[in-house]
C-alpha cells in the first residue's frame, strides 16, 4: 500500500515537473501589474466563484478586448472598471496571453447532428437555437460544445452563476461591445428560465 | 437510442461500401445553379412550419430522414468524400433547411423535378443537391441514387409534407415513400400525396410555397460597388467570417463560414452571383439578424465577396474566356478583371483533398 502510494506520488510529481518546466519553456509568464488579476480569478486563472470568473482558456484577443471594454464603459462592473483600468499598454496583451495560455479541463466537442432531437431544453437552444424567435444555435459561433475561439468566450466549464449575469447583463444593457448588438439580441429572446438553464448546460458540460 | 444508433452504424458501413464501388464519373452538364424564383415576402405572410425533429419515426424510413439532417448540418462528415471545402449545407439554408425565406428544403423539394429552359433538360431534386456538391461545397456530387442523396431527398421531403399535412388538417406520420420516389422530388402529378392534400393543393400551389427561394430585393439605387462593399463587410461581417474571409474554425468546424478563398464555394455555385448573394444577406444576415443592412449595403457586400478569387468552375476547360462567354456575365465577377486580375485566372483547385 505505501509503496503503491509512493509510486503514485513519484508519478505525479514526475508530472508535475514536466508541466512546469513544459510551461516555462513556452508559457508568457504574468507582468507584475497583473498580480491584482489573481486574487479574484486565481493564480492560474481558473476563477473563484463567485468573486471572478474563469479566465483560463479564454483567447487572448477575447481578453484583451474585454478589459479594453471594461476601460471604455462598455461593460460596467464596479470591481472589474478602476481593476482594468490598471492595466495600460502592453500589460494588457501580457496578462491577456498568461491567463489564455493557462490549461483547463478537456471537453470533447460535439459536433452538430451527433444528436438528432435532445430532451434537455438547453441543449437543444445550444445545438439548434430557435428559429421561430430568430435565436440562431450558440455553437454556431461560440463553437462545438461553447469551446470558443477569436473574439467568441469559451463556455464549456465556465461558472454557471457567471453566464447568468453576463446574460442578464447583455439584457440589462451593462454588457456591450459585440457588433451590431448581435449577442444582446440573441440574450433579449431567452427567458429567465433558459437562462438559467443554459448557464447550468455550459458550466457542467465534460 | 442505442437500437438507432447501430443502424445509423450499419447504414454508415453501407455507404463506405457504396463509394469504394462508385467510381463513374459525375455527369457534366451546363447548370447554372439557378436560383428558384420567390415569391415577393408580404408582411402578413404565414409560412409552411415543418414538424419538430422529435417527431421523425422510428424504422427505416425514419433512420433516413435523420441520417439527411445529420449530413445537412455536419456535411463536413464527406470531407474528402464528396466535400472539397469546409462549408456545410446549413450555412446558407438556416435552421438545418427548415427557415422560410433562406432556400428551405421544403420548398425546393416540392418545385423539383423542375424544367430550365435554357439546357431544354429537366432536373430531378437529386439532380440539384449534386449541383450543390459539385459548385457550393467543391467537390464530386454522389452517385444519383445513392444513401447520401436518398437521405438528404428523404429529409427535405418529410420536413415538406409533414408541413403541408399539418397546413390541410391531415393527421399522422408522413406517409412513406420509396427511394426512387425520393429522389425525384414532388413536382409532378404521379407524386403521392395523401388525398385530402391533393384535394387542398395543386402540384403547381405545392411547387410555389411561399418562403421558398431568397426573397430578391429591389435593384441596387447605384451600381453594386465591391468598395463600398469593403466598408459594409469591416463594420458588419468580418468579427465572425474574419478580416481576409476565412470564416472561423473552432475544433476543427467551420461554423462561421469562409466566404471566398480555396475553403469556399467554387465559381459554379449560385451564390457567386452578386444577386443571389445580396437576396441572401439582405434576408439572412447579420446572423440571427440583429440590424438590418440596406439594400443597397446587401448589394455591394455581395459584391466585395464575390469579387474575390475562389475555387475554378469545374465547367472551365481551360479557358477562362470561353468559360465566362458560355456561363457567366451573368451578374458576377468570373472573367472580370479586379485589382489588375482577371478572376478566374488564379483560381483555386476543384475538389481539393483536406489530407
């Protein structure tokens, strides 16, 4: 039993290591104007619910255009507004590539028609949208399984209670900056309860 | 669930088998891709509602018909196969084929077989979809007859007929039919149609649905211009199909669709043409339509995406100049010379593999 133990302990050290030094190699590492960042999304950015959300994994220029955003007004957060405004000039890009760079668990993507008809409402907005209220299939641009990319957020694994207020937020008109209003039109049409339960879909999603 | 999905497995194997043995050439033909004409969208229109996916039978008939949705939203699954670009069918027919007003399935099913005067041939709605495969996605249009086209023919004709029955009051599942009668489409007066809606409706009523088609916009006020098209495109199009038109790929799908380029549709697609393009946008566009773009904008966007190099027409051989004499000037770009180029001559390959 100790010696299985030991040998598990030497293996995921041995893992350890590698990450590191695989992420030393090649990962940016994090400016020191951005050690604020970490006390409410975490050292590696994996977010601390409910204080900051998930970062990791997010792409950098979706990053960086959020804390610009957070600079101009287009997105009003009493914490998040005076906090981005600490970051200024090449700063931003830097923390930006730290926090992408960052892993986050693997979700294996599914692809549109993996499944026909779904019994999950939240599932079937995510894959097949509605269309009768012209609400377009969030996968058509946040990806397969809201893995993201460019200037689309990843969803898979982020904090439910997150994507609720930021949906909530695009409706109250506190969130913006997408192009011609398009995510605030797409969030107008859920109700409450679609809310809720996609934020539950994407947040749990393996 | 597990039962349905070990004969969507099976009817996988047999199409592998099918496309090992397939190896006779796609006929050619001089299609023009020509679009379906609509009918003019008035405000108080109601449109044909296709029944809900959940209500696709079990059995054969249904495997079919799941098996066509499945391909129209992930057409990349015959990448390599019959696909030569990374676009699906779903990316210019909204809702998988089921939204009026963005080319539905339902309304082309029952408008084909359909007569073109100027090859003096009539086409089957297979005989469409293998246009689709050859111009808009490519690639090598499957053999008439094959799973591939009886699947996407099954679908477009339960969404259809479900729609109609629901609009004429006749209840139960949408009555089978045989591939070969799948294949042909419903415009024609041997097509079985349950009595009540052959009572309902005229084949000629049934091949006009309203919705069918891109609803045409009027003509531009000033002559489409691909300049101010650029400035229509960076305010409103690039954030998702990307500053150079390369749409955007995340895990490897091209949800957000490259508009021109090698990954595109080919210089035979209909939606090379500037008209079908702006009906398109003007009605589609922005995604899930947040703002609506003139139709002057509509128009000149058109124009500065197909004003770019893309894909060979398959029907050129050769010759750019004859290619364009015998099938184009036609309200598009082939054979005219922008930025000192003559498109067409650099065009990318037909039916390129990914690997």
């Amino acid at each position: 039993m100790k010696i299985v133990r030991f040998i598990i302990g030497v293996a995921f050290f041995g893992a350890y290591i590698n990450t590191t030094q695989a992420q030393s190699d090649t990962a940016p590492s994090l400016p020191p104007s951005g050690q604020l960042c970490i006390s409410c999304h975490g050292a590696q950015g994996q977010g601390m619910e409910p204080l900051g959300p998930r970062l990791a994994g997010l792409s950098t220029e979706y990053l960086v255009k959020q804390i610009s955003d957070f600079q101009a007004g287009h997105r009003l957060n009493a914490t998040m507004q005076p906090m981005a405004m600490v970051l200024q000039g090449e700063s931003v890009s830097q923390v930006a590539a730290y926090f992408s760079a960052q892993t986050v668990p693997v979700v294996t993507a599914e692809l549109r028609g993996q499944h026909v008809t779904f019994t999950d409402t939240a599932a079937r907005l995510a894959y097949q949208g509605d269309w009768a209220r012209e609400l377009p299939a969030c996968v058509t641009c946040h990806g397969p399984s809201g893995l993201g990319g460019g200037l689309f957020p990843r969803l898979a694994g982020q904090q439910a209670s997150y994507i609720k207020t930021q949906l909530q937020a695009w409706q109250a008109g506190t969130r913006k900056g997408d192009v011609d209003g398009m995510m605030a039109s797409v969030a107008n049409k859920l109700t409450i309860a679609e809310i809720d339960a996609l934020a539950n879909y994407f947040a749990n999603l393996k | 669930m597990k039962s349905s999905a070990i004969v969507l497995l099976a009817a996988m194997g047999s199409l592998t088998v099918q496309a090992q043995a397939e190896t006779e050439p796609v006929q050619e033909r001089p299609d023009k891709q020509a679009p379906l004409p609509s009918s003019p969208k008035m405000s108080d229109q109601t449109y044909l509602t296709p029944r809900s996916l959940s209500a696709i039978p079990e059995g054969a008939f249904g495997d079919k018909v799941r098996l066509g949705y499945q391909l129209f939203v992930n057409t990349q699954q015959l990448r390599d196969k019959y696909v030569g670009n990374e676009l699906n069918c779903v990316n210019c027919h909204m809702d998988a084929g089921r939204k009026a007003n963005a080319s539905p399935l339902w309304g082309a099913y029952f408008a084909y077989p359909a007569y073109r005067k100027k090859d003096d041939k009539v086409s089957s709605f297979e005989e469409r979809i293998q246009g689709c495969f050859n111009y808009s996605m490519n690639g090598k249009a499957p053999a008439s007859g094959s799973p591939e086209l009886v699947a996407l023919s099954a679908y477009a004709y339960w969404l259809g007929m479900g729609g109609l029955m629901d609009e004429a009051n006749i209840s139960g599942p949408v009555p089978e039919i045989s591939d070969a009668e799948l294949v042909k489409g419903a415009k024609r007066d041997d097509f079985p149609v349950p009595e009540a809606l052959a009572k309902a409706m005229t084949v000629e009523q049934r091949a006009n649905l309203p919705g069918r088609g891109y609803p045409e916009i009027p003509k531009p006020e000033q002559a489409y211009s691909p300049e101010r098209g650029k400035a229509v495109y960076v305010a409103h199009c690039q954030t998702c199909h990307g500053v150079d038109g390369q749409g955007q790929a995340i895990a490897g799908v091209y949800a957000l669709p490259p508009l021109w380029g090698p990954q595109s549709y080919n210089w035979g697609a209909g939606m090379h043409r500037v008209n079908t393009a702006a009906f398109f946008i003007h009605e589609n566009m922005p995604f899930g339509k947040s703002m609506q773009l003139t139709n002057q904008q509509a128009w000149d966007v058109a124009a500065y995406i197909n004003s770019h190099e893309r894909p060979q027409d398959p029907r050129n051989k050769g010759d750019v100049k004859q290619a364009q004499d015998k099938y184009h000037n036609d309200s598009d770009y082939y054979g005219v010379t922008v930025d000192g180029k003559v498109l067409g001559t650099d065009s990318y390959p037909v039916f390129p593999k990914k690997s």
